[in-house]
C-alpha cells in the first residue's frame, strides 16, 4: 500500500500547513484523569483531539525529515520514513468526520461545559465542530482553515460541553472503532521506524565517509525519537482505551499503580536471562536489588521495563567482560536501589564492570556508538533484525534517556574508570510535567 504513496504537491500544502502550528502537549496526569471510566462521548472527545493533534505532530516531522542537513533526507531509508509519515498525515486529515444526529447537536448546545483535563490550547479546537476545520482543510476556501477557525464564534459547544447523560448513537462508537482501526494500522507501519532511521544515518555514513555523526544530527536524532515516543504513546493510549477492558489499575497503557519492585524484578529476570543465553553460561553477574514492595506510582511500565532492561543488560555486560564468562562464582553482584523522595522516584544501578573512559563518555550518549564488535548494524543489516540482543546496536543509553525524559525524569551516568559505572534513573513522580515537545 505504501509503495504506491507520493507526497503530491497539494499534500506538501497541507503538511506546511499543520506544521505551522505548536504541537500540544500532555501529561501523564491529564491522561489519567480524562480517561478514567470513558464513556462513547469521552472516547468521540479523545478521537476528535488525537484527529487534530496527530496531524499536526506529523507534518512537523515530515517537514524536518525533508530538511536534514548535509544530504541526510536524500538517503533511501530516510525518504522512506519521510514518506510512512506523510502517509499516515494524509490518512488522518482525509479520514471522514463523524455526523452527529441533530437530537445530539442540540443536547451538546445546551449542555453546560464541563471540566475537561485537554490541555488549554485546545480549547478552541474542541469548542468548533470538527466537520468546519475538516472542510476548510479540504480546499474551499483559502486553505487557512485554523485562523479562520479562532476567528470564528463557535456555533456548537461539542466537544466542551457535559456529555454524561448523553445517550450515544451506534454512530459514535462506529466512528470510534473505525478510528481506532486507523490508529493502529498507523501504528504498525511506522514499527520499524527506528531501525529504518538508523539504516538511514548508516547510509548517509558510508556516502560520506563520515565515521561519527555529526553534534546535529545527533541532536535531530534525539528529537525525532522523542516525538515517536510522543505520538505512540498518545496512540497507544488510546486504542487500549477503546480496546481493553476496564481494570481498576489501569487507565490505557498507563498503570495507575505501578509497582517499581515488580517492575524493576522482572527487567533484571529478563536481562540476566539474555546474558546468560548471550555468553552460554549457567548463571550470569548476581543482582541485588533494594526497593520498598509497596512503591507505586502512576506509569506506563512498558516504559519503565525498557529502560531498567537496557541499563540492566549494560551492566551485566560489562561485568562479565571485566571478569571473564568463566568466573561464574566470582562475579562481584550488580546493586540496584530504588529510593522515594518528594518529587522523583529514583533507581541507581550500580556495576563494577570496570568503568568507562572520561574520554568516551560524550559519545556513549551518541546513537551508533558502542563498543560490542560483532554485532551493530552492518552491510546486510534488515530491518527486523533489530530485536533484543545482548548488545550491538549503540541505541540503549540514549533511547532510555529519552523514554525517561519523556515524562519529565532523566538519566544519568557516572563512571569510576577502572571500578564500575553508577547510573541513576529520575522519574518524576507528580506526573504533572507535559510532554517536552522537539
Ligand atoms: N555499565 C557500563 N559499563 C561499561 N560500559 C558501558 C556501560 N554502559 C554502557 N557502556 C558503554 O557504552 C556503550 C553504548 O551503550 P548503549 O547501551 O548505548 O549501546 P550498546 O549496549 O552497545 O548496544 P544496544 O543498543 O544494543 O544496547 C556500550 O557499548 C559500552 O561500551
């Protein structure tokens, strides 16, 4: 399907378009809060706000992934991406707007507004009936569809007014549940989109003869990463929403009481496990872990897996390389302790794998780098290679900062080369903090 998808001239208009728009950010805490117990008219609000926002979160990438410096964006795989994205802007601004029957309109007139948990500048979008942006977009008129929007009185209050005792026709869920298709058919096609990036960064290598990236293409890197883990999160989301059933400790993806214990346990089962399988040996570096069972917060442990599982794997590494796969019994343990404090819950990992050099230390924050010979991606690398292996592909450290970012904590390391490597994971447990939006 893709393979026949160009981004024509009249498609380039409407990504300049959105992409001339701030981007909107969440919280963790809003998310919560809006999706407790939704009902269809809850589930319409967050298709209507995701139909807005996707759109315009997409169309910046597209726009950037079209400007790379130094040739970047004329690499195979980098166009590729490029195109994945503009695809799936097109299919959301063309997906067709739900037409609600007029008993509903006029329910929603007169229902008072009631408090919603969208961030402030949506107001106005959510204010409008979505069907007159959705028109503007298509062509009638000067193709300035937002500013005519804030311009404009809303007529229907749709999107911002008490939908509870609201009895949704079959048509809101219909039009949910398609909507819901769409996102996760999205959601799909761009599953290989770190790999294909970095087969891109790779090409764009080899072309130049360039063995580092260069700082701003790291910082681009960085940037666009963290906007995927933006939009998959806020797709995610909102297809469990509308696809999962309710549990009580749950709102989506996000565990309203996530257990760090729990969490934290099985990262370092996991890890051990792929050392173990890794070096083909019967028991990989001991890990001692020290965290109150009863730490819970509000998470999505997905996330929080990922990071503990590559830092873990990190650290297991190194200790067995500093002393041997052979010396089964002598490893010294690896020490993971997670404390409480006012504002951050924080886990420190610490190994005695020997350290890293004062001199690497700036690049091991760099995609690509990293220091296991025989894997990384090479010549023959594809895609769907890219799977959880010991280590390889220099893309550990620097995604688990963004996932950690992400939702306003952040990851440090500090090396004693020649004894071990601390690393502290920040996370922000008010989840009050927005999404930080590149
Ligand atoms: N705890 C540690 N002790 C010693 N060196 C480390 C440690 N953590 C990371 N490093 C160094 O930093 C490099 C980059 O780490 P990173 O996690 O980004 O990638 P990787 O582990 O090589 O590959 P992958 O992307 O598969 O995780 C590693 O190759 C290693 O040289």
């Amino acid at each position: 399907m893709s393979a026949g998808f160009r981004i024509t001239p009249a498609i380039w208009d409407k990504i300049h378009h959105f992409a001339s728009f701030p981007q909107t950010g969440v919280s963790l805490q809003q998310m919560v809060l809006f999706g407790q117990n939704p009902s269809q008219g809850t589930l319409l609000k967050a298709s209507q706000f995701l139909a807005e926002e996707l759109p315009v979160r997409l169309a910046h990438r597209v726009k950037e992934l079209d400007e790379l410096p130094h040739n970047l964006s004329d690499m195979p795989s980098i166009k590729k991406v490029k195109n994945w994205y503009a695809q799936s802007f097109e299919e959301l601004i063309s997906f067709p707007p739900i037409v609600l029957p007029h008993n509903i309109r006029q329910a929603l007139m007169t229902s008072r507004p009631e408090e919603h948990h969208l961030p402030e500048s949506k107001v106005n979008y959510f204010d409008e009936p979505y069907s007159s942006l959705h028109n503007s977009m298509n062509g009638n008129g000067n193709g300035n569809g937002f500013n005519k929007l804030k311009l404009r009185v809303p007529m229907e209050r749709r999107y911002y007014a008490n939908t509870n005792n609201i009895t949704w026709p079959p048509e809101v869920q219909d039009y949910n549940k398609r909507f819901t298709k769409l996102l996760e058919h999205i959601k799909s096609r761009h599953d290989p989109t770190v790999t294909t990036v970095a087969q891109g960064v790779l090409e764009w290598k080899r072309s130049q003869n360039a063995k580092h990236i260069g700082l701003d293409i790291q910082a681009w890197l960085d940037r666009f990463y963290l906007s995927r883990i933006g939009i998959r999160f806020l797709i995610g989301q909102h297809v469990a929403l509308n696809t999962q059933q309710a549990h009580e400790d749950y709102v989506g993806i996000i565990c309203t009481k996530a257990n760090v214990h729990d969490i934290v346990q099985e990262a370092i089962e996991n890890a051990r496990f792929v050392c173990e399988e890794h070096y083909a040996m019967f028991k990989g570096p001991p890990v001692q872990l020290i965290c109150p069972k009863d730490l819970v917060f509000p998470y999505v442990p997905g996330h929080l897996s990922h990071i503990c599982f590559e830092l873990l794997k990190n650290s297991l590494r190194a200790v067995v390389e500093r002393y041997g796969a052979d010396q089964e019994d002598n490893f010294p343990p690896i020490k993971v302790v997670v404390v409480e404090g006012k504002e951050d819950i924080t886990i420190k990992i610490s190994d005695e794998g020997g350290g890293i050099a004062r001199s690497a230390i700036p690049l091991i924050w760099t995609y690509m780098y990293t220091t296991m010979e025989s894997q990384g991606i090479g010549n023959d690398f594809q895609a769907s290679d890219f799977k959880a292996p010991m280590a390889g592909f220099g893309y550990g450290l620097p995604l688990s900062r963004l996932y950690a970012r992400y939702f306003g904590g952040d990851l440090r390391l500090i090396s004693m080369d020649g004894f071990g490597t601390d690393v502290y994971i920040h996370l922000n447990r008010l989840s009050s903090s927005r999404e930080p939006l590149p």
